[in-house]
C-alpha cells in the first residue's frame, strides 16, 4: 500500500529524578551529600533510508515515545540516559512539526533531531554551598518535548510520467523498467504513484508515474492533484499523449488540458524541461490524428513510440538521457535546501489569568520549574517559593487582586495564595 501523508504524535523521554543521599561511612561524622544527577531522556530522530518507498510503516502507529531518563543515585552516580528512538523515512520526507516547516530529508543517512528529551534533575549533591552544607534538595527530570508532527512525502526521481488517464504511462514504466504497475485496457488503472529504475547503456535514472489527470483536476475531480507533488521534484517530465484520444477529445486538446492543470497547480511545471510523446502509433486510423497534433506541435520536440511494441523507446530513452546532463531547474519553493531560521521571541516569564476564584499562572520556566520541584522534601519546597518571589509573582498575584486563602494553580499544582 502506498502511503505519503501521515501525521503521528512523538514524545521525547523525560528526565530522571535526583537523588538525595548523604555519605554514611564508619569514621566520618559530616560526610555530606552525595546524591547523583538524574540521566537524560532519550531524543528522537528521523533518518533518510533508501529501502523505504512509503510512509506505511508510520501509518500503523499514532504515537512515538522515547525512553525515559533513569534516576541519579548514591555515591554521586549519575542516571543513565534514555534510549534515543530513530525512525526510518522515505528519501523525499518533508517534515512539519506543530504546523510549520521544520525538515526536508533528501540525503541517504541524514539523520534530524526533532524531539528533545528532557534534561535530568539534579541531586542534593549539586545544591550543596558553604551556607547549606546538607541540603535536602533534589529536583524531578524534566519532560521530555512534545510535539504533532505531520509527514508528507514527495518521490525524488529523475523522470515524472503525466497526462490523461489510460495514455500507456504504466505500460511504458513496465517496459523501459522492472516496475510491475498495474495495467488495464480502462482509466484510472494506477491509483497509486509507482517508481521504476532505468538502466540504459549503463546510465541508471528513476521514473515516477503518476496517476492520470483530466480536465479540473484543479477542483478536485478524478483523483484531483492528490499526487502531483511528487513531479515537482524530477528533473523533466514526460508527456505521454495518447494519439487515439481520450473523453471524446482529440489528442491536442487533452495535451492543452494536462498543460493547463499543471500550471494552475505550480507555474513551476511549465518550466520544466518537457519531452513530448505521442504514444500508440501501432493502433490502426490514428495517423490522421497524429499529423493533426504535428500542426500544432510546430516549434516542439516530440517522439511517436507504442509502448505494446516497443517502437522507438531506444530513441526516446537515449533522448532522456542526453537531457537528463542539462542542468536542473530549481524551484525555491519546492526545493527546501535548509530549515528556516529560528526566530527567538521575547516572552514574559509568566502570565495569569483569573478564572472564577483562580488564578491560573502559565508560562514555560514557571511550568519548568513546578514540574522539576519535589514537593515532599521541605528544602525543596521552601527554594521553590523563594524562586517565584524573586520572579515576582507574589507581587503581580497582589497587584490583580489575590487575597488570602485564595486559590493558585500552576500546571496541575494547586496553592493557597499567603503573602
């Protein structure tokens, strides 16, 4: 089954807990603390794989989930790290996380962090000073990222077969390849893209057919433009007419309706280099069309073959060939050769709103740090509030209105507001 759109949930591992340990050995009255640092969550990543064809794979499953950090222990040892997940794509991914452009992955091997997991917490260990020499400080891993990450896949192949439906594109991809596509004697035959490989005079280069298109395609009809992104990365096209016609139209016309589609769907594929061929020459009374479409084609290349019997396919492939060496137009929306610039803006360290008797504070550090907090150890708790007081929340909750004993939540923590 061939797939090239699927959106999947990834979740990085979380971060493992601190340890809070204090040295106990005969002879040593102040040992001290020696609580290990929790590991890191494990990341994920995506990486190019040249036996992957589909996103199949991916469909099965809804979700992705990294290993989780271990926890820090005694004697200052540090947690293990979380497994890393890497999952294998199609050549041709792009990737969008959370709704933006994030990654296009062309290259065999090329491997594309897109979750990172969550750091570890940190032991008592590390929350010793000259001041406070055993503390009872520890803090939670950290979460690991999150994130809604839609995949769409565009076939990278040096040879896009369009036109109508039932012109010999499947025939023809059987012929000049191994490829097996389905092929029937009515339209809509291939409702799938399928991929050939050419070898021919030791020249090796990939052919994409893509399912036939008819006259508003751009609306939606027939199979629509469903697959036509997977043209948009060939290096030229092949115009497959059916010199017998199609829909009660004479070949020409067909020929300006697939040209029309193609430019309502990218002006792009207008540009690219285009080989015309007229195709079924060996079917009886279709001689009167082909020099009909000859008037027409004055100042165009084009070859007549019958993908049946082979006539002038050699000519066609070493024509293939000799264009394949011009050099590739590119199209700068098509083509994503680097992800986009981050762009960093200026948040404030919280924000609260009041809904009915609670004030709900929200913000990325503060939902950091509410997650990281132990709150079943005093010291950790006590540095907790110091550090939203020192942020200045208990000032801004004042200032909108709190009062004693009213409610504060933060994530899924809920406090009563004491000045």
């Amino acid at each position: 089954m061939f797939i090239d759109k699927v959106s999947v949930l990834l979740t990085a591992g979380r971060g493992g807990d601190g340890c809070v340990s204090f040295r106990r050995e005969k002879y040593v009255p102040y040992g001290g603390p020696n609580g290990g640092n929790g590991g890191k969550g494990g990341d994920i990543y995506f990486e190019g794989d040249t036996h992957k064809t589909t996103l199949l794979d991916l469909s099965y499953r809804s979700k992705f989930d990294a290993g989780n950090g271990f926890k820090g222990s005694a004697n200052d040892k540090f947690g293990r790290y979380g497994e890393d997940l890497t999952i294998q794509v199609p050549l041709g991914t792009v990737v969008f996380k959370n709704g933006h452009l994030f990654a296009d992955i062309r290259i065999a091997g090329e491997k594309v962090l897109i979750v990172k997991g969550g750091r570890g917490g940190r032991g008592n260990a590390s929350f010793k000073t000259a001041r406070h020499t055993a503390p009872r400080i520890s803090e939670k891993g950290m979460p690991g990222e999150s994130a809604q990450v839609c995949l769409e896949l565009r076939l990278i192949a040096d040879v896009g077969l369009v036109g109508v439906p039932n012109a010999g594109k499947s025939t023809l991809l059987s012929q000049i390849s191994s490829a097996k596509p389905k092929i029937a004697d009515y339209p809509f035959t291939t409702l799938v893209p399928n991929l050939g490989v050419v070898n021919y005079n030791g020249k090796h280069f990939t052919v994409a057919d893509i399912p036939g298109i008819i006259e508003g395609a751009h609306k939606g009809k027939g199979l629509g433009f469903e697959f036509l992104r997977h043209v948009q990365r060939t290096k030229i096209l092949l115009h497959i007419v059916d010199v017998s016609g199609f829909d009660g139209k004479y070949p020409y016309e067909n020929y300006k309706i697939i040209n029309n589609e193609l430019k309502k769907h990218s002006k792009f594929l207008t540009k690219k280099h285009t080989i015309i061929v007229l195709n079924k020459t060996d079917l009886s009374d279709t001689q009167k069309n082909i020099n009909k479409i000859k008037k027409h084609l004055k100042s165009e290349k084009f070859f007549e073959i019958s993908a049946v019997t082979k006539k002038g396919i050699n000519i066609l492939l070493k024509e293939i060939v000799k264009m394949l060496e011009k050099p590739l137009v590119v199209d700068p929306d098509e083509y994503i050769e680097v992800i986009p610039v981050k762009k960093y803006i200026y948040e404030p360290e919280f924000e609260i709103k009041k809904e009915s008797h609670t004030y709900v504070v929200s913000g990325k550090k503060i939902e950091n740090l509410t997650q990281m907090t132990d709150f079943s150890e005093d010291d950790s708790l006590r540095r907790y509030q110091n550090i939203l007081k020192k942020m200045g929340l208990e000032f801004e909750l004042e200032k909108i209105g709190a009062k004693k004993g009213d409610t504060v939540r933060i994530c899924n923590f809920e406090f009563t507001f004491e000045k």
